[in-house]
C-alpha cells in the first residue's frame, strides 16, 4: 500500500491537506470521498516520511482511549465514535490517523487490525490489548486500562524530567564557572604567583598547566564530550555489544541503576498483568513484554524464562532460574501462581515500585541542590585555596622580614 500526500476540498469549499495510505489513486478518491472530500492533487510520499510525521504524544492517546472508552460504554457504534473523535482531535497527525483508522475499519478491518498499520502511533503491546478486548468482547473495560495506564506513565515521565532539570541546569552552570576561573582568573593569578616566587607548590603548578592547557585547547575540552557522546549514541544505535554493555551499566550505577530496575519492573508488571487480564497466554504476554522493557539485559532474562515456560518449568522457577529478578518479584509471582491471580500479584508488585520510584526521586529531588551547591563550592574553594594560600605564604614571610 502507497502513501499519499493530497490536496482536497470539503463540503463547505475548504482546502484540506494531509497523508494516507491508499492501494492508488482510485482507492485514494474513494477513501477521501468516505472523509467528505474531492481530491485536488496529490503526490506520492515515502513511507518513512510518512512515520516520522504521524508520531503522536501519549497525551494524545490518553485522549483517544478515553473518548473511545466513553462513546463505546455509551453505546455509540465505532465508527461513529472515530468520527467524532476525527472531527475534534486538533492536531493533523493524529486527525490524519484516526482517519485511515476509520477508512481501515469500513474497509473491513478490526479495530486492532487497523492499529496495526500505524506502528508509529500504537505499539505491540497497544495492539494486542485491542485484540483480546474485541476477542473478549471487553473493549471499553480495556480502554479503560489502557488510559490509567498511559496517565500512570505520563506522570512517571513528567516527575523524571522534573528530576532531571535541575542537575541539567546546575551542571551547565558548573562548568561555566570552572571553565572562566581556568580560562581567564587562573592565568592572571599565575602571573602574580610567578613573580612573588620562583618556586610554587605541585598542587599549585599541576593546576597552572591545566589552566594553560584548558586556555589554548578549549575547543577539545568542550567538543570531546559531545564528540563521545554522539559516538558512544551511534554506537549503541548500530551494536548490539554496545547496547548491551550500555543497558548493564545502566542497571549497575548506584542510585540510578536501582532506580532504573525500578521503574523498567514496574511497567514490565504493569503491562504483563494488563494483557493477562485480558486474556492473553503467559507466553504471550512475556513475549511482547521483551520488547517493552527497554534494556536488553532485562529482554534476554525474559527470553530465558520464555524458554524455561515453554519447556514446561512452574512459571516462578523460570523467572527464578534467570537469576535477575528480585526476591519481592519471585514472591509475588509465587503467591499468584498458587492462588491462580498472577494478574493481582503482578499488579501489586507494579504499585510497589511505582511508590518507591515516587519516593526515591523525590528524595533525589530534595538531596540534588544541595549536594551540587557543596561541589561548585568545592571546585570554587579548591581552585582558589590552590592559587592564593602560595600567595599567602609568601607575602606573610615578606612582611615578617
């Protein structure tokens, strides 16, 4: 199927522009005729093109689950409500996909087949909670989970980047002191330092040298970093090693690296007893869930207990045997194999977590401004204390004689 970038006219003389998908031209007027619109022009459009500009923000499925959720329970048949929600959504990449969903879905299509077509837009996991809640008959109570789960991890992404700020804009600030004391306040007191004596202290001449060094070559001290960095993020978009190497590292740093376990379990739980409910096999809910965690260390545990489940280990003992998954993990997955709610289990071990990530990050939070105003104070004291104690000295035996 061809994607098309078109021009149109509505019922009311209006000019209309956007992308869809279309088997060719005709098909392309008979789906712009299903929208209420005459095709003017149009051009063909690479497929890439067309993923990169139909990303949609998780606000904006919050949004589409919810108005789903309500026009459904409402009793409002899907197309009427993909309609509506056509017709009111504002920003044109997501109006743009809830029209080819609406086109997919007279042209035959289930709602989770059409998903399906926007990779982009709706993820594996998406996609096959769709698929069990029309299987099951329980769209709306899916939708349902869907939107608590989608704020649930729109508040986790807006306390990260909250958390995340200050060190961001403290860091920058660092290193713009400690680059103008080296570069211009350094040198002038070393000029100072030279002529009161001849003979300073190692600490005090190591850091002369690397003021001089910073002063001449200042553009390697700040492009090295960048230049690691976009290296370093190339190749862990092109090696698996890399990755790897980088996904274990992110789990072994202090503070950070139990925090990151954190919060990857609790949306592996939290995702692994959605599709459960919804009526989904184990096999398949690890299975897609290797996909959502995001760290391939994690992914390949998850492989391994596919295996073990598959060959016929009790489902605890294969999340045992891979030897990554913590002791309040294993217990619970234990209480509700043997109680037949693993969905329960699962939920409550995602509740855990998501409360301990609150409260770590909040007491990050708390800790960051103080513990990086004591190292700006420290560089500050340090470089000063370096430079002007000699001078001290010096001047003190002077005025002594």
């Amino acid at each position: 199927m061809a994607s098309f970038s078109y021009r149109a006219i509505d019922g009311e003389g209006i000019i209309q522009t956007g992308d869809v998908d279309a088997a060719n031209v005709v098909d392309l007027e008979l789906r712009l005729k299903r929208m209420d619109l005459d095709l003017i022009t149009y051009e063909t459009v690479k497929k890439s093109a067309l993923s990169r500009a139909t990303r949609i923000a998780r606000k904006e499925l919050i949004t589409f689950c919810f108005h789903m959720d309500q026009l459904l329970r409402a009793g409002v048949p899907i197309v009427e409500a993909l309609t509506d929600l056509r017709d009111t959504v504002e920003n044109p990449a997501f109006k743009q996909i809830v029209a080819s969903l609406l086109e997919d879905i007279e042209g035959g299509l289930r709602l989770s087949e059409a998903m399906a077509n926007h990779p982009q837009a709706f993820d594996t996991v998406f996609v096959a909670l769709i698929r069990t809640g029309e299987q099951a008959g329980q769209l709306p109570e899916v939708l349902t989970q869907l939107t608590e789960n989608l704020k649930w991890q729109d508040e986790l992404a807006s306390q990260l980047k909250k958390a995340m700020m200050y060190p961001i804009f403290a860091g920058t600030v660092i290193i713009g002191v400690v680059f103008a004391l080296m570069i211009f306040l350094v040198p002038q007191l070393a000029i100072t330092m030279k002529a009161l004596t001849p003979n300073p202290p190692q600490a005090t001449l190591a850091l002369i040298a690397v003021s001089a060094f910073m002063k001449k070559y200042w553009y390697l001290c700040l492009g090295t970093p960048i230049v690691a960095v976009v290296v370093l993020f190339v190749l862990a978009r092109t090696s698996e090693e890399v990755r790897y190497r980088i996904d274990a590292l992110a789990l072994k740093l202090p503070i950070m690296g139990p925090l990151t376990e954190k919060i990857i379990l609790a949306r592996f739980s939290t995702y692994f007893a959605l599709m459960y409910q919804s009526g989904l096999g184990v096999l398949d809910c690890i299975q897609i869930s290797e996909k959502i965690v995001g760290n391939r260390v994690l992914e390949e545990g998850l492989q391994r207990v596919g295996r073990d489940i598959n060959d016929g280990t009790a489902i605890t003992q294969a999340f045992q045997n891979a030897r990554m998954f913590p002791p309040l993990v294993l217990r619970m997955l234990k209480v509700g194999e043997s109680t037949g709610g693993l969905d329960a289990a699962l939920l409550n071990v995602s509740y855990f977590y998501n409360r301990e990530v609150k409260e770590t990050m909040s007491k990050l939070q708390e800790l960051v401004q103080p513990i990086l105003t004591v190292v700006l104070g420290g560089i500050l004291i340090g470089i000063l204390v370096t430079i002007f104690l000699p001078m001290y000295d010096v001047i003190s035996k002077t005025a002594i004689r």
